[in-house]
C-alpha cells in the first residue's frame, strides 16, 4: 500500500485505475463526478450530493485529498472463486461546508480495472437525517440499456430500453445494464454494502438515473436516520468489453465488510425441495411425505432437503403470518427431532422455511431452537421491503444464523448488496423472476429471460432462481399449470442452469418421480455449486450465455440460449496445458431429449454446439 496527502484546489481530483483504463474525477467543490475508459466519457457531470433535513452541506470547500493505492487478494468462502482479487486505487476527499455548520464530509473513491465506486461519509458524532441523495448517472448519449421496473418483490423481466424512451414516472431495480455509445463497454449501475444504510432504485431522467433512496415506514420524508455520523451505500460503474465479462466480477463483495471469523463450516450443496412440485398453499405435512424427499435426497447425494411451508404449528399456507401460527414448534403429524434424526442418519441436513414476520420479533428464541433440533438452514419469506429497517433486519438475521452455524436463504428479498460476502452463510436469495412463476398463470419464464438473468441480477450475488424443472416443453402448446409445473424450455437449458446461474445452495425442484431415469439427471447429480474459477465463454444478452467454472481440476461449460436456433463456437482456451476429455449433453429431438457424447480436447479446442430455440447444454472436462 503507498499513501500520500496533500491539501489543494483543484478543477477535478482524478482516480485511476492500476491499469490506467478507467478514470473517475470529482469536482473539487464536490458537486459532480464524471467516469471515463479509454478516452471515452461514460457518465458525464453528473450530481453528487446529501440532502439532509438540517442542511448544511452547500457550499463546499476542499481541504484534504488523501491517495493509496491497494494490491491483495481475499480469500472466498462457497461462491464462484476461490479468491478474488482486490486491486484499486482510492482517494479521499475531506470536505467542509461553508457558512455556519461548517460540517465535514468526507467522499470515498475507488478506481478498480474492472469498475469504479464512490461513497459518502458524514463523521460527525451528532444525529443525521437524510432526506435522500442527489447522486445520479448522465450518460453520454442516448443509451440502450437492460432495465427491470422497480417492484417490491423485485420479480420483474428484464427489457431493452433507450434512455429517452424510459418512463420517467417510473424507477428501475438495480443493475442497470447499458452500452456505451462507441459500443466497446458494457457499464452496470449497482451498490454494496448497506450497513446501517437503506436500498435504492434507480428513477429514469431520460438521460440516465437518479439514486432513489426506499423511504422509511415511520417517516417516509426522509430515508436514513443515525444517532452518530453515517456512512451511505457505495455507487459502483461495473465495465468490460463485452457484456459477459461482468459475470466473473467480485466487485460488490469486494466493497462489502469482510467476513470475520471461521466460515469452514458453510457447506455448499443441491437441496431436495418439496413446494415447487405441489399446491402453491402447500400439502398437508406428514412424516412419509418428508421422508420420500429425504430419501431422494440421500439416494442422489444432495446434502439437503428444504422443508417449505405448512410444517409448523398452526401454519395456514405460503403466504401469511397468522399470529397463531408458533414456528417453535411442529405440526402435530411432524415428530421434528425424529426426522432430523432420520435424515443425519442418510447424510441429508433440513432447512426449514418461515415468514419473516414470525422469526423477527423472537429471533433468538426461534433461532436456538432450530439450532438444537440439529436443523441446517433456514429459508425466509415475504420480507418486499428494502428501507433502512428491513436492511438492518438482513444484517441482523445473517449474523445471528451465523453464530449458530444456521445456512441463511431469503425469498421476497431484494437483490443482493455485498451481505453474502460479510457472511458466508448467507448462501442464497431470492430477489429475481424465477421458475416459480411456471406454477403461475403466466407465460414470463421464457428461454430470453433467462438468459437476461446471467447478465443483470447474477452480476450482484447468489440468485435462488430454483432450477431443475424436468417437464421440459416449449413456447408452443405450453400451459401453465400449479401441480407438477411445466417449462417452456427444454432439457439441455434445465442442466445449464446448474453452471451458469450462481447459488452455492441450489435446488433441486421437481418432484422425485420428475428425475426417474431421466435423461441429464445423472449431470445434475454431479455437477457442484461452488465454484474455484469463473470465465465468461461466449454470447450476448440478446441471444446465449456461455460460462465455464472450475471445481478443482474439472471444469464445467453451461450453455443457455434464447428462441432462437443458433450454432455456436466455445474455445477451450481457459484450459490449462494438456489432454482433456470432454463428456457434452446437448439438445435432443424431443424438447425432454438429450444426446450424449465424449472426444478429447486441449486448450487449442473449438468446440462447436448446436443450440435448439429454447435449449441449451454442458460440458463437463476432465484432465486424461
């Protein structure tokens, strides 16, 4: 690490990235930044600033810029690398108001190869209430972008949009992805660490975003209070040449707290799951009906079966908080310690699911007793907040499971900010249109959408999309249905998804009887979570994603296409020096069809697939 200070007076203070690529400068009166790559603007004087309800923070004077520069590598737990490398430079600026407040504040700024961030930091010790902030993105030019309008459940499709074409009545969920006007950089909008902060949206001003701060419930004027100071959100540009090459990116962990302590435990892992398969208001449990799961779950060495609503005392369906529902303790059909004993004795753990409501008000309490039960993990539900209360409660719920050695899934959450790299056990989320919208009454799980997700939503953290549908069809003469669901795309996509979507605790969705020698399911038996590496292959956001991952020297090729028939080329390149022997399932005849193959290949290698509409397919490579 090198270090310097200097008080000065400048037009604009510049951070450079070690490679030199990338710039972010601020204003030396700390009203605008603007984002340049390679001599291209990217986002062009564009505001920066607090609105606080006391004010006092116009006017600024520069008084200190402070430089270092910083060069380590973090070591990952159950996630898509084994490490990631963190390599910026960083600056602050120390700023006073002018007139009589004379308050401090101070502007954080990271300039990464792959991305720049910013954040604001009041180090005052008095109260803070903040209105919102006045930080937005102009682009240079009228952009094309892949935006999702702003939902509470955050379950939206992803569309291409100009930036004069957007609502400006509306705001978008983060990330925002768009292309530059040259066409050589692909940019996202995105945030980490929320800590003791709230989330945001993105409001569309025709020419870029404005930063929207969710509102808190008590007082919607204003969005985040403090007893002491406050340090806001960080603002991030992710970029790269192509679109894909933000997949591999660890720049949200890489801005969130580290994780302190020993994480060995977190073990990543395919779960059995009971809810997809069923009635959306769940089945009546009862002791054979969990035990088939589990058996499942032992027979394919899944370490997990997710225990979905409806077990509890008193549960009354999915979907509400019944006050008399007790999630202390189990239905009376349900002898808890004994199928807990029951499945540890088959090497499979038990999640269990929960309303949000009835584990926030008695966290320890409930949480103690799942820990003596031996139960694994737990999954929570119907949070569709993400003001500074509902954030607090993450932050909170994720460090509790943690010191009680608890796996954390949470669904109706928003997207992820960086909390999964401060603890590991938070091992997935929701946040995102997954496959539980087949159960619906609605066509909007298409093969485009699910390629959209590898190149928005996974570019911010684990995504629990829940995969594995085995009722694979098509578009055409496709109808929903709620009780063993079907999908419109076919089996080679349901097998990539297992690479390419990102979820160190990944389900496993159908019904047992789905999986019954059913051709790909021996893929899905073997194929990790968990990643050493990660590489972006090939495709676009308007056609195919191609990834390849390693899991110690075998590396995993997932392959997803849109509608549209297309051949594709996948170099090896990524291969180390050597032989390999490459074991491919692709698309059959038949949309639940899968042709199998195998040939030797080296890093020299171009292989070729052909991709059905719809379809999809993996290969898995093995040194000889």
């Amino acid at each position: 690490m090198s270090l310097s200070i200097t008080l000065l007076a400048a037009a604009q203070i510049v951070t450079v990235s070690p490679d030199k690529s990338l710039s972010i400068s601020i204003a030396d009166d700390g009203h605008a930044f603007s984002v340049s790559r390679d001599a291209e603007p990217l986002v062009v004087d564009s505001p920066l600033g607090l609105d606080l309800s006391e004010g006092g923070l116009d006017g600024l004077e520069l008084k200190a810029v402070e430089r270092k520069a910083i060069s380590r590598s973090l070591p990952l737990v159950a996630t898509k690398a084994a490490r990631a490398p963190d390599v910026y430079n960083a600056t602050t600026l120390t700023f006073r108001a002018k007139g009589d407040s004379a308050r401090m504040l101070k502007i954080e700024v990271r300039a990464y190869d792959n991305g720049v961030a910013f954040r604001y930091v009041l180090p005052d010790a008095g109260p803070i209430k903040l209105r919102g902030e006045r930080t937005a993105f102009r682009f240079d030019g009228d952009l094309s972008c892949l935006t999702s309008e702003y939902k509470a459940s955050h379950e939206n499709d992803w569309k291409v949009v100009r930036l004069a074409a957007m609502d400006v009545r509306k705001a978008y969920d983060l990330p925002a992805v768009c292309t530059s006007k040259s066409g050589r950089t692909t940019l996202a909008i995105a945030q980490s660490d929320l800590g003791g902060y709230t989330s945001s949206a993105l409001a569309s001003t025709g020419k870029g975003f404005q930063v929207r701060l969710s509102p808190r419930l008590d007082d919607p004027s204003l969005a985040v209070t403090s007893d002491r100071g406050l340090t806001t959100a960080w603002r991030i540009v992710m970029v790269g040449d192509r679109a894909g090459d933000l997949i591999p990116s660890p720049l949200i962990g890489n801005l969130a707290p580290q994780p302190v302590g020993d994480y060995a435990w977190v073990k990543p892992g395919k779960a059995a799951w009971d809810w997809w398969s069923g009635p959306t208001d769940g089945e009546k449990p009862t002791m054979e009906r969990f035990k088939r799961f589990i058996d499942f779950a032992a027979e394919n060495n899944f370490p997990y079966f997710l225990i979905d609503a409806g077990w509890a005392l008193n549960a009354t369906g999915c979907c509400d908080a019944d006050p008399k529902t007790d999630i202390t303790r189990a239905d009376p059909a349900i002898d808890m310690p004994a199928l807990v004993a029951y499945a540890k004795d088959k090497g499979v753990g038990l999640m269990l699911w929960v309303h949000w409501k009835h584990i926030e008000s008695r966290m320890d309490a409930v949480l103690q007793r799942y820990a003596d039960w031996g139960i694994k993990g737990i999954k929570v539900d119907f949070m569709e907040r993400d003001d500074q209360e509902m954030v607090a409660f993450y932050e909170r719920l994720a460090k509790a499971t943690a010191a009680r050695h608890l796996l954390l899934d949470m669904h109706g959450a928003f997207p992820p900010a960086g909390l999964s790299r401060t603890y590991p056990n938070y091992i997935t989320q929701e946040g995102v249109l997954g496959a539980e919208y087949d159960k619906f009454q609605t066509k909007r799980i298409t093969a485009g959408h699910n390629v959209h997700l590898a190149y928005t939503r996974m570019l911010l953290g684990p995504m629990d999309y829940t995969p594995g549908g085995f009722r694979n069809g098509v578009p055409e003469g496709y109808a929903p249905t709620e009780v063993m669901p079907r999908t419109q795309t076919r089996r080679g996509q349901a097998l990539a998804m297992y690479v390419v979507y990102d979820s160190p605790l990944q389900m496993v969705s159908d019904d047992p009887s789905a999986y019954q020698n059913a051709p790909g399911f021996e893929f899905l038996r073997e194929v990790p979570t968990a990643w050493d590496e990660t590489r972006f292959v090939g495709g676009t956001p308007d056609s195919y994603v191609a990834l390849a991952r390693r899991a110690g020297s075998t590396w995993y090729v997932g392959v997803m296409n849109n509608e549209s028939g297309r051949s594709v080329d996948l170099p090896l390149g990524f291969l180390p020096k050597g032989k390999f022997t490459a074991r491919i399932w692709s698309d059959g005849a038949t949309p639940t069809d899968i042709v199998t193959s195998s040939r030797a290949v080296d890093p020299a290698t171009v292989l070729k697939m052909d991709l059905k509409g719809s379809g999809g397919g993996v290969i898995v490579l093995q040194p000889r």
